[in-house]
C-alpha cells in the first residue's frame, strides 16, 4: 500500500498537518465516491468548488483531504495538505501513486482541434500491427491491448489515466497513445505524465464557450508542447497557420510535416477519390484506403511519429496502406439497391464540418446529389450555430437541420441560431427537421440513385442527450435502416 509521505515526494507543499506516514488506498476527487483511508482532492472547478465538500469526505472516511483552503475547524486523525494549486498536484499524486506508469510506457499525444481521434487511433492500431502491445486513449474507445473499454471523456480526469497507464504497464504494453484535450491540458489532468512524443494536427475555432477567446485556445494548446521534455519530439503540421507557434518555446526535439512546403516529413497527394488515397511520402508511392486530404493529414502524422520513433519507413507505410481509421470518421456506407452513398462524421465544428464537405464534393461525380443532415450541441459554443449552417447550406445542394445533443436547451431555439445565419438563396437549400431520426430518413428518402447523403456532429456516438437523459441514439443505425427501408 502506497505511503502518502512517498507521494508527495515531487509536491510542492505550502503546509503539511498531520502524520504522512500513513498508508493510503485510494484516490478521488468526487467526493461521493470517497472511502475509508482515501485521499480527497479539493479541486476548484468550473461549475463547483471542491473545497465545500471536505466535511462530507471526511465523514465517508478520507484519511488526507488535499486543498488550497483549510478548513476552519481540522478533524483529528486526519491529515490536512496545503498546497497552491490543487488541480495540478491530483496527477503529480496519482502517477507517485500508480507508480509512475508512464515512464514505463512511451506515451505520445496528440492534440489539435480535428484530426485528434484518427491520429491516435491509426497509431495504436499500427503499433499492434508492428508486432507490440499498446493502450490507446482517445475519444472513441480506450484500449489495453486487445481489452476495449468505454471512453466517457476525450481526455479523463487525471487520476483515471494515470489508472488507465498503470494497467497498460502491467499489461506488458510498450506505447501509450492518447488524445490530448485543451480542456484536459487547462485543467492539467495530463500533469504528472512523461511524454515521448507530442503531435499537433490543426487548430479552428472550438470551445471558445470554454476559453473565451481564440488566443486563449491556441496559447493552451501550445503549451502542452511548451511542458514537453528535451528528449521528446514535437511534430507538428506547417500547412496550418498556427503549426509553428506550437514550436516556437518547446524544448523538445522540432519536426514538421507537409503537403505543400518542404519539410522533415513531407507528402503529396497524387489520386483523391472515393476509394482511397494514393499519395508520395518521402518519396515512396503508397495506397491508403482511407479518403480525403484531411486523412491524408493524419496518415502523414502517423507516418512521421512513427518514423521518429525509430520505425522502419516501408513497414509502416505497408501497414497504414490497409488501415480504416477511427469509428464515426468518414464512415461509408451504401444502400443495396439504389447505391445511395452514406457517410457517418464526427464533424462538430464549422472548419471538421467544411473539411468533409470539401473532400465529398471534390470527389463525388456530375450529377451526384449533396444531402447534409447537421445540428449544434447545446450548452456549448453558441457563435458557431450559424457558421455550421452556413457552411453546411453552401457546399450541399440540400441541407436539413436538426438537433444534435440539445442537453438542457430547447432544440427550436438552437436551430433558430443556426437559421439566423442564412441567406435567403441559403434558406432555400435548408430543410428544419428538430427530430434527429426523421431527419435522417427524409435525407435518404430524398436522395436518389448515386446520391450521397453526409450525416454529421455526433459521429462514433451511440446516445443523444436531452435535458440531462442520454437516450441510445446511433447515426449509423439509423442510416442503415434507412437504407434497408429505402431498398425494400
């Protein structure tokens, strides 16, 4: 059983009251989740602060109550720890407690506003291929090894991952691959975790409901590779604006990739269509099945990390060339008897949203027919709603609106939002369904043979939430029985 006096040997303490030579068996910062010789983390958070539950953690049995405040009156038996920043020490904490996993795993992130899930994906499902065993955290699915387990969060809160790469270490797993949030980099739930490798794919307005503003955005991104240690490497994407500024105070090792300028990594797309990819990537000629210059982005950043991770070019391009990606990416599916082609993205924001739309147009042939089927999450960044529509409205020949996860607003009033950035030639293109489901049906019932019909925001995600019920709800589902009734 860990002592609490060997945890805190990398914390900076403001003031220590009590015994730290005393055994410790959990960790939480829920303090509803607390039990008896248990550590609770008072972390101030963005709806509630942690500090007014540490009566309550000490009545289920905390035993060390972690806080920026005392409280006024200290129980006796317990051990009060002072610190600055309560948010920071929980991973500092939680990896002295787990052991430390993440310096017996190479762990890479991988962090940008699109592109996160494929890219951390592609790379787990490449290092399996290459013969060793890893854990992946994304969006999507955690893995250990060939374990799947459900992921709640893009990036958990951070004495979960630091459990999550313990188990991957004592699964015997080499590498750890992960999604890196800004939220998770702000509220430093990645604090505590060694970094190999740090990946930065792109940047476009999202979550400024969060970060107020888009400096904030990128100046937090930036700083995950600004913590990265010199014996890392820090790759990052030239072509987008921002890809340099990640670089600009790293300590790590630079590297960058490319489809337009030199670079250490560089690519070109050769063929783009609707069965793949078939690119250059340092010189070598290589088919990929998945489609779209934005893959060919990620491809190129698994390929590089990969590359300076010291594998072999030509296996990893013979491997990538049969990989799929991540669940709710570019989905493709068709209809048996109309050949109606469907495709299932997680595109939430107006530049994943234009990207994908983008790639279908470049790609579909004269005559093919566009239906978008897109909503808005609630609570979330208001100043997008009429962007996505717009976006969706002008590069589709029939845009249907619909809810996406409402959680707590009224669906008619976000798609007001989003209709009030229409122009009327726009409006014209748009239909507003607020049922998700029939939306989609009408989106298939419209289209005709060869048509293509791009459902959009909620992706890999099986439930949509209303006023705070997550009801199952699955795109693909209901995609596929559309199809089924469309070709009966």
């Amino acid at each position: 059983m860990p002592i609490l006096r060997d945890i805190l040997a990398n914390v900076n303490t403001v003031q220590v009251y009590g015994d730290s030579d005393v055994a410790v068996h959990s960790l939480y910062i829920d303090s509803r989740r607390v039990e008896r010789g248990s550590i609770f983390f008072a972390v101030r958070g963005t709806t509630s602060d942690g500090h007014v539950f540490i009566d309550k953690a000490v009545e289920l049995g905390a035993s060390v109550i972690v806080c920026e405040a005392l409280p006024e009156i200290l129980k006796e038996g317990v051990v009060y720890i002072k610190v600055k920043d309560t948010a920071g020490t929980v991973g500092l904490m939680a990896a002295a407690f787990y052991g430390f996993p993440s310096e017996q795993l190479k762990v890479v992130g991988v962090t940008g506003t699109n592109g996160k899930t494929t890219t951390a994906t592609l790379l787990y499902q490449l290092f399996e291929k290459l013969g060793y065993k890893c854990g992946l955290l994304s969006t999507v699915q955690n893995h250990i090894h060939n374990k799947i387990e459900t992921a709640t969060h893009t990036t958990p809160d951070a004495i979960s991952i630091q459990a999550l790469l313990k188990r991957m270490a004592d699964a015997g797993c080499k590498y750890a691959f992960m999604e890196v949030s800004s939220h998770a980099i702000h509220q430093q739930r990645i604090a505590g975790i060694r970094f190999v490798g740090g990946i930065f794919t792109n940047i476009t307005h999202d979550h400024l409901d969060y970060h107020k503003t888009f400096d904030e955005y990128i100046r937090v991104k930036k700083s995950f590779f600004d913590e990265l240690p010199a014996d890392a490497f820090a790759l990052t994407n030239a072509d987008d604006k921002r890809g340099m500024v990640m670089l600009q105070n790293t300590k790590a090792q630079k590297n960058t990739y490319s489809l337009k300028v030199p670079t250490d990594i560089k690519g070109k797309v050769l063929e783009n269509n609707l069965t793949g990819l078939v690119m250059m990537v340092d010189g070598h000629e290589a088919h990929f099945r998945m489609i779209g210059t934005f893959n060919a982005y990620n491809l190129l950043a698994v390929y590089g990390a990969a590359k300076l991770l010291g594998e072999d070019e030509m296996n990893v391009l013979a491997v990538l060339s049969g990989l799929h990606g991540a669940q709710g990416r570019f989905e493709t599916y068709t209809s048996s008897k109309e050949k109606v082609l469907g495709i299932v993205d997680y595109a939430h924001t107006p530049d994943a949203l234009l990207n994908v739309l983008a790639t279908i147009n470049q790609l579909r042939t004269q005559g093919q027919q566009l239906f978008t089927v897109v909503g808005c999450g609630g609570d979330r960044d208001k100043t997008k709603r009429p962007i996505m529509a717009q976006v969706a409205c002008e590069h589709s020949d029939k845009a249907i609106l619909t809810s996406d996860n409402p959680r707590s607003e009224n669906p008619e009033e976000i798609l007001n939002e989003m209709e009030a950035g229409l122009t009327g030639p726009q409006k014209r293109k748009s239909l507003r369904i607020a049922d998700r489901k029939e939306a989609i049906k009408v989106a298939v019932t419209l289209a005709r043979a060869g048509d293509v019909v791009l459902v959009a925001g909620k992706g890999h995600e099986t439930y949509q939430e209303i006023k705070g019920v997550k009801h199952h709800f699955d795109d693909r589902e209901v995609l596929t029985e559309a199809f089924e009734t469309l070709s009966k």
